[in-house]
C-alpha cells in the first residue's frame, strides 16, 4: 500500500481558523432567526441562531452566537428598551459579530452589536401578516362585534394570583362609590414569559366550560415591564381571543403599542383599574336611564290625568251647551208654529164664523190635543237629555275621582299620615338590612319629623 499523506485534526482546524481570518478581518452584519437563549450565573449569553429560507420553515443554517458578560450589560437593556421586548425564541435579529473558528469548540459568533430597529421592523411585519391572517379568515372583528351586557356584573378574570394590577382592580370593583356589587371569579394563568400564550388559552378554555355564567372577561396583566408583551402578540392567542364568545377586556398595562390581543378584544384599556371604571361606569349609565324612565313615567302619567280631566270638563260643558241651544230651537219652531197656526185659525174663524162654528169646535180640539203631544214630546226630551247629562257627568266624575285616589295614595306623604315610616341609607330608601352597615347612619321620616339613628349591629 502507497504511503498517504496526511494531517491532524488538530492541524486541519489551525487551517480552517487562518482561512475564516484572513476572510474576514472585521465584524458582520448578519440576519438570523433566534432559536434558543440561554444565560448563565456569569453574564454570558448564548444563542442558538438558524437561517430559513422566506416564507417556509426549513432550516439551511445554523450557528452559535456567543454575547460575553462586559457587552451584554451594555446591549441587554438598550436592545429591550428599544425594541420593548427581550431577546426571545422565534425573534428575527440583525447582528453584528467576529466570525471565530476555535480549534477545540469550532465555528461560533462573537456578537458585538444587535439592531433593534431591524428587529422592530420585523415585528411589526409579523404582526400585519397575523392580523391579515385574521381578516382573511373572518375572525379578525368577532369579539369586538359582541354585545356587552347591559348590566355586567359576574366577571371571568384572567390573571397571575400575584399580580399588582388584580389587586387595583378587584379594589376599585368593592369600593365604588355606587355600592354596585360584582362576581369575580379568577381563572390564574402566567402572565410574563414562554408559557404565557399557552396558559392564558388554557384559562379561557375553562371559562368557556362555564360561559353561560358570566357576562365579560377580563385579562389583567399590570405590573409586568414592556419587554414581556411579546407573549401578547402570537397568533394563537390573537385568534382564541376573536373567537372567544364573550367580551374580552384587556387591560394589560401598557400605553406604547397595541398587542395583537389589544387589536382583537371587545375593548382595550390602559390599566387594570380603567377595567374596573368601566364596568362600574355601565351599571352608572343604566342606573341614570332608568331614572329618567321613571321620571318620564310619572311626567307622562301627571299629562295624561291633565289632559283627561281637561277633556271630561270640556264634553261636559259642550254637551249642556248643545242640550240649551236643542231645546231653544226645539221652542222657537213651536212658538213659530203656534203663532202660525193661531193667526191661520183665527182667519178662517172669522171668514167663516157662522157657517162653520161645528168646524171650529172640532179644528180647536184637535189643536189642543196636538199641542198636548207637542208638549209631552218635549218633555220626554227635556227630561231624557237632563237624564243623559247627569249619567255622563257621574261617569267622569267617578273617573277623575278614582284617578285621584290612586295618586293621593301613592304619594309618600300619606304614607306617612297614615302611621308608616320611611328608612334611608346614603339618600336612598334602605330595602334590605344588607345594604346597612355598622356605624352607619340612618333616617327615618315620619309623618311629623325625622329621626336620626346609628346601626349597632
């Protein structure tokens, strides 16, 4: 067998190390996809870079990328504010790094610098490509179509137990200056790190068991720095949220940017307070429009027996009105026709007094009979229209009367005459001994003055 040439290990990787020096004298640029992030106790970061081809999911690079402690103190904070987010799985950064290729551990980057507008900018393209992804498969305005309920009193929060924010809310609910009263059930979930989207999806799959029972939910997060929100713009989440059957609230914390959640949800508040105002708002403007219905009711009410009364007293005085004009006439056409007849008689009497004096007999008789009849004919009418007059007015009397009653009765004041008493809290009517506390003061009105007492228990 021939003699080989050959070299070490050793060697061929002293050889690889000249060659990737002499290539590349100065730091990169390079563009890569995040796939793992890991610091340790020392300082150091350590990345796990892949390169894809767009638009697919076939990796055709990798590398390692190492930030030593002394740069990362200095890029870490600058790169988060920035960009509002840390370095995480999934991010796509623009890096500026030595190209090294050590004998022992290999081909690595020594990272120097990483642009955060480069990562911004692709952040944001993800967050149109999920919403249009949204938009095209109609689900993009499903929660926000929703109808709140009138009266959103039993809430679904979602929330990590120790959360600052839960705290404010759950506050602001109790102590309203209304003395409204709210269901809050707590769904817990991670609110900051990896397991964020998986387990705020889990929590609204437990309320959805039960979502007969509420009227809202609720996603608190306050508390958390900027930098966690990238947990809030994932697509899975996004699209749980558009679909979820009940309004969604998020009041997540922050004020700079809308997350992908914050776009999707029934309605996006600024903290976990401003939830709160708004839920006790809604009871507020309902409560205002039920007493001005009410208000309204008792106005149109009080028109009704003015205008009712008014047109009673109206068809009364029309109707004796007509009754005096029909009987007037009814005696003017008598008087007319009595006279006419009386100067017809009386002529032919006198032309004719001696050939018809039996005529003039039986012509008198039948006058006076026929003037009978008249007169009774007038009586009967007479007495019927006094009769129909009186029953008319009886009937409207009794009305306006009854009506009268029933106010008369349902004024507070006769309440009071009649030996009741009324008990207040705060301006209101007290209804229930649970609306009272001790130490509390009450008013109790009377038909003659008002007492004021403490609650002792």
């Amino acid at each position: 067998m021939a003699a080989v040439n050959f070299i070490s290990l050793y060697e061929l990787n002293c050889r690889v190390r000249q060659v990737v020096q002499q290539g590349f004298t100065a730091p990169v640029w390079i563009t890569a996809e995040i796939v793992s992030v890991q610091e340790n106790r020392t300082g150091h970061c350590y990345l796990e870079l892949a390169d894809k081809q767009e638009g697919e999911e076939k990796v055709r690079a990798v590398a390692r990328g190492t930030i030593w402690s002394f740069t990362y103190r200095m890029l870490k904070p600058y790169f988060e504010t920035t960009a509002g987010r840390p370095l995480e799985k999934g991010m796509k950064v623009l890096i500026n790094a030595e190209v090294v290729f050590h004998e022992l551990y290999g081909f690595s980057l020594n990272i120097k610098d990483i642009d955060p507008a480069f990562t911004l900018g692709d952040l944001e393209r993800k967050k149109r490509e999920i919403l249009g992804q949204l938009e095209r498969e109609g689900v993009i305005d499903m929660n926000r179509n929703l109808e709140m309920a009138p009266l959103p009193k039993n809430i679904a929060v979602i929330s990590s137990p120790t959360a600052a924010g839960l705290g404010d809310f759950l506050n602001h609910l109790a102590e309203n200056p209304y003395g409204y009263r709210f269901y809050v059930k707590l769904f817990p979930a991670v609110m900051q790190g990896e397991k964020t989207t998986t387990s705020v999806i889990e929590a609204l799959e437990r309320i959805y068991e039960y979502e007969a029972l509420f009227d809202a939910v609720v996603l608190i997060r306050g508390g958390g720095s900027q930098s966690d929100l990238g947990s809030f713009d994932t697509y899975d989440l996004a699209a749980n949220i558009a679909q979820f059957p009940l309004p969604v609230i998020a009041g997540i914390g922050h004020d700079r940017d809308d997350t992908l959640v914050d776009w999707v949800a029934w309605l996006k508040v600024k903290t976990p307070t401003a939830a709160a105002a708004f839920l006790i708002d809604s009871f507020a403007r309902f409560e205002g429009r039920l007493q001005e219905l009410q208000q309204d009711f008792v106005q149109g009410v009080m028109a009704l027996v003015r205008e009712e009364r008014s047109r009673q007293e109206g068809m009364v005085i029309g109707f004796r009105q007509w009754t005096a004009l029909f009987l007037q006439e009814r005696e003017n056409r008598l008087q007319l026709l009595s006279g006419r007849l009386r100067n017809g008689v009386r002529s032919g009497v006198e032309r004719r007094l001696t050939v018809f004096g039996l005529v003039q007999n039986r012509i008198t008789g039948k006058l006076a009979l026929l003037f009978d009849r008249q007169r009774n004919r007038i009586d009967r009418c007479t007495d019927l229209a006094g009769q129909r007059s009186r029953e008319l007015f009886s009937r409207n009397k009794h009305r306006l009367e009854l009506a009268e009653t029933k106010m008369k009765y349902a004024d507070p004041e006769h309440v009071l005459q009649r030996g009741y008493s009324i008990t207040c809290i705060r301006g209101k009517a007290l209804k229930s001994v649970s609306e009272a506390a001790a130490g509390e003061v009450l008013e109790t009105f009377l038909k003659d003055g008002r007492i004021e007492s403490t609650v002792i228990k």
